[in-house]
C-alpha cells in the first residue's frame, strides 16, 4: 500500500478507474471530459474531449490545493502539445507511471518501428502515402490511440504531420496488458481480443474486449520477447498494453504507455483493484497479481451515437451499465453513449450475456440507432 491520500485521475471515461481506486477508502478526484454518472469520487470537467493535461486541468488543481506530498496523480490521456504541461503537473503530486518523454519517444512511428525492425518484431509495413491504395493501406495518427485516427486510404489523401501509412493486415486484434517497475522486471495480466467499429471518427474504432484470452506457447514466447524488448529501451514503468494482430504470423500495431480502457477486465486479479497495482509498481517496485487463477471472461461493448440526440432515460436502472452518461446530455453523431458489461464463464457464454444486455438498453433507447 502507498502513503498518500489523494488519487488524481485524469482522462476520459475514468468510470472503472474510480471505482478501483475507492476501495482504497482514500481521496479520489476525477478531472474527466466525458463527467459520467457512476463516476465515484470528486468529480470535475476538463471540457477537451479527449482529456488532454491542458490549462482547464492545471487550473482545477490549484483551486483544490492538495498537499503535494499527499498526493499522487494518474495520466490516462496524454498532454497538450503547448505548454510543459508534464512539468506542470509536477508540482501537483507524483505523476504514475510513463513520463512524457518516454510517450513522445513511442510516439515516434519511424523510431519504434526501426527498433522493432533490428530486434526481429513484425509489424505491418510502413508505405509511401504517395503510392495510395486504398484497398491494402491504413492511416495512423501517433497522437492517437483507441484506433481513433485509423482510417483506410483513399486516393489523393492529404497526410497531416503527425499521420503516417501503413499496410493493411487481415486478422483478429488482440491486447496485452503488462505491469512493470523500474528495475524492468514486469508480469503479464491478460490477453484482450479487441472489438471494433466504423464511426465519423474512424474506420476502426476501439469499441469493446473479451479478457482471458489463451494463446499458443509458442505465441506467448514472441509476444514476452516483445515486451522485454520495448520494456528495455523505453523503461516503462506501471500498467501498460500493447495492441497486435494475429494474421499467419503476429505483428505489433501500437503501445499504449498508460492504463487503458481493457484494465478493469482484470479488477478482480489484484487483490486491492488494479489502480493500487499500478502505483504501487510505480513507487514500491511491486509486479505481483494476486489471483491470476481467475477463471472469468469478462467483456464489454461500447455504444456509439449514429446520429445526434439528447438522451432522455436513465441507465442506472441496468447494473450491466456503465459510463453512464446523465440525462439530457446532448450527443453528437459518433460519440460513445455507453458501456455494455457481461461476465461468464467462457467467452461463448460471456458473449451470448453481452447480446442479451445489448438488446435490453436498445429497447430502452428507441430514439436512436446504435452504430
């Protein structure tokens, strides 16, 4: 256990996060850009849609005063380009987990594909974005994660700085989520089979998980020399996970340096709740899961607005919901409404709960389609 008494989160969709963190019995404030009704704790709104570390966040910081030594902060989003925002938050509390260096160093498509490259790692083959193929190619943005950014390529598309092209791999997405500490020592908390749609946003939008997932032998050796090779050169430190897909061979696709939206499928290994485990491998040096036995396959499913609307029923009558967002919130086409929760068994039966609960809120909201 750790020392201090207050717990930042920022980010967006900090639902689960909060609800790890209050069995903690300590001060949990939420600084969230999507203000959820099941949010536990204090909560505060970073109007950035993608709860970004920016002025409105170092603003709600100073107004609560918190004792810095009592206070430790956890960075689920990432920062405004402008404005040492890293450096801000500093003098806040301790920042867990991955500095801002070392994100914008993953950041850098060309340097952790070349480290890749060196070391024996597939990854889908970076293109020349002049020779557009719009059948075989994808657009990434760097600055983005959750496949938001991911779009296929069109003719005559005109790349942005931070966007780059890459070919296109046919195949089921999974996750890994890893804890590390700083001595690189790190323990793998699950496999994700990874769920998405097409939005306004992209043509591959993170939407949902299956946890628990099992993997060859064989698979599990490549994808633990993966992450001792990128945990080595980067030092990553915390919760992490890394995205890949499984085509005739596995490819990486992208680091998420942070805890992600996946964690809350594994609370239940971690005696305390995975947001303890996280800090706890920050400042005490401490990878263990308690109860990686578990047998459970958790997954979920997010809803996604497909035209604009005003909700007008209120989820919390569901227990299988959340995120749940208040009533008379406005949305715009494409953004997330909800989360659809299940939990089973196997993933057969988790899936068939998952449909089952998917159908009960489609009756409820019948104002508008769910992409």
């Amino acid at each position: 256990m750790f020392h201090q008494n207050n717990i930042v989160l920022i980010g967006n969709s900090l639902v689960e996060q909060s609800k790890s963190a209050a069995q903690l019995n300590k001060r949990v404030i939420n600084i969230d850009s999507f203000n959820d009704e099941d949010l536990i704790g204090e909560n505060y709104k970073n109007s950035c849609e993608f709860g970004l570390v920016n002025n409105e966040v170092i603003s709600i910081l100073k107004n609560l005063e918190l004792n810095k030594d009592d206070t430790v902060i956890i960075v689920s989003s990432d920062y405004e380009t402008e404005g040492s925002y890293y450096k801000k938050l500093q003098s806040f509390g301790k920042i867990i987990g991955n500095s801002h260096e070392t994100i914008l160093k993953l950041q850098d498509h060309k340097n952790i594909f070349s480290y890749l490259q060196k070391n024996n790692i597939n990854f889908p083959e970076l293109l020349n974005p002049s020779n557009n193929n719009s059948e075989k190619s994808l657009i990434k943005n760097t600055k983005m994660s959750g496949g938001l950014g991911v779009k296929k390529n069109k003719n005559n598309y005109k790349f942005n700085t931070n966007e780059y092209c890459q070919k296109f791999i046919d195949g089921q997405v999974y996750s890994i989520l890893f804890i590390a500490n700083k001595n690189k020592k790190y323990e793998i908390i699950g496999i994700n089979k990874i769920f998405s749609k097409k939005t306004v946003f992209s043509d591959f939008c993170f939407s949902g998980a299956v946890s628990n997932i099992k993997l060859s032998s064989s698979q599990m050796s490549y994808l633990n020399n993966m992450i001792n090779l990128i945990i080595n050169e980067y030092n990553l430190v915390g919760i992490n996970g890394i995205d890949f897909i499984i085509s005739n061979e596995i490819y990486f696709l992208e680091i998420n340096p942070r805890i992600t939206q996946t964690c809350f499928l594994y609370e239940d290994f971690f005696n305390n709740g995975f947001v303890s485990s996280h800090v706890n491998s920050y400042l005490n040096d401490c990878v263990h899961i308690d109860n990686k036995s578990t047998e459970f396959v958790s997954c979920f499913e997010n809803f996604y607005a497909d035209i604009s609307f005003e909700i007008n029923f209120d989820l919390k009558k569901f227990n299988f919901v959340s995120n749940i967002p208040k009533v008379k919130n406005h949305f715009d086409t494409g953004d997330p409404v909800c989360t659809i929760n299940a939990k089973s068994i196997d993933e057969k039966k988790a899936k068939k709960i998952l449909l089952d609960n998917i159908s009960l809120v489609r009756n409820e909201l019948t104002n508008i389609e769910i992409i």
